[in-house]
C-alpha cells in the first residue's frame, strides 16, 4: 500500500499555498501547470521551519517567465519534521490559470 500523498490548489491569482501535514514527511515533488507562459517572478518553496525562522530554508527558486510546465523532483526525499511546513509562493501577476501538486510521503 502506497503512502504517497497529493497536496493540490488551483486559482488564477498569487500562489500562496501551505503544505501542513502535522505528521513527519518527506517531499517528493513539486508540480506547476499555467494556462499560458508565465510572467515575470519567482516561484519559491520555503521550508517553514517547526523549531522558528532561524531555520527557515528556501528550497526551490524557479522564474517562471518563459514557463507553462514546471516539475521539481528531488534528488534523494527531503524529510520533514511533524512541525514543518512548506510553502510555495509566485506573483502570478498575469494571472494565469495554474495547477499545483505538491507530491508528499508520511514516514
């Protein structure tokens, strides 16, 4: 039995989405479909660090200027503490129509 999880939002306004399992986890991949070629700005994710912002990361900077299809795969799973968060974040100032997948395991 598989415990690969799928976190998903969709919109056509700023990204501003959190990943909170509030159990430990390990990231996958990061998935990103517009309607049309993005405009300028990044798309970030951000280790929102359970033990307080000193350990806060930014783990993935992507421009999503010339952009319709964007995947992210890690290397090797990053692991997540139960108090971790993520979260991705773009401007989307074109406000494209866009598809979000954020592609998670509970450990």
């Amino acid at each position: 039995m598989s415990n690969t999880r799928t976190h998903k939002a969709t919109g056509a306004i700023a990204i501003a989405s959190t990943l909170a399992p509030g159990i430990q986890w390990q990231l996958e991949e990061i998935r990103v479909h517009l309607s049309a070629v993005g405009a300028a700005g990044d798309l970030t994710a951000t280790l929102d660090h359970g033990a307080g912002t000193a350990y806060d990361l930014v783990i993935l900077t992507q421009d999503m200027a010339a952009v319709t299809d964007f995947i992210w795969h890690c290397e090797r799973p990053m692991e997540f503490g139960a108090d971790d968060e993520l979260d991705i974040a773009w401007a989307n100032a074109s406000t494209r129509t866009y598809g979000l997948e954020i592609v998670w395991k509970s450990i």
